[in-house]
C-alpha cells in the first residue's frame, strides 16, 4: 500500500513535533514508532529521510561509547531544534495576541 506524499508530511511533522518534545533526549526507533502509532519499519524508513533533509541525527553509539549492533536514537538535529523553537514561539505569541483582543 502506498501512502501519498501528504500524509507522509503529516507523519514526518508527528516524528518531529514528538522528537522535539521531548529533547534533548534520544529515544530508539521501536519508542518514536510506538508514540506515532506506526510500523517500526516504516518509521525507520521516514527517519532515514529526515536524516538525509539533516532534520533528525541518528545515534549508534550508547551512552558509554560502544555502538549498538542492531538500533539507532534518534533525535533532532541543532538547527531543526532552534527551527521548531521558533515556530512555536510565534505561534503562542498570535494565540496569546488572540486571547486578549
């Protein structure tokens, strides 16, 4: 089945939005796929997109420095952070602006 290239944006702005709510912490591609409600394998795919548009890093190292055989983390990458950040920061601001008029 073939998902159109639409909803894949939707999916990629869930994986962001929850990447970016829950950084600077790096979670593992089966606990992003869980969040989102989607196959692992398919997520994984749509990582490695966002990977190559250097929205997302992928981590094969754990935290003592040995490299995972078979998983990766992933979190967003600086700029995609301060990017977000800033998005959601103007929007607050206009709903707040909404909010008092």
């Amino acid at each position: 089945m073939k998902i159109s290239r639409q909803k894949r944006e939707k999916i990629y702005e869930q994986i962001l939005a929850y990447l970016y709510s829950i950084s600077p912490k790096a979670l593992f591609t089966l606990n992003i796929a869980v969040e989102i409600a989607r196959d692992e394998e398919f997520v994984k795919t749509l990582l490695l997109e966002l990977k190559k548009k250097e929205l997302v890093v992928e981590i094969k190292k754990n935290p003592a420095g040995f490299p995972y055989l078979k998983r990766s983390r992933w979190k967003l990458t600086d700029s995609a952070y301060q990017a977000y950040k800033k998005h959601q920061s103007s929007f607050q601001n206009q709903n707040n602006s909404l909010n008092y008029t």
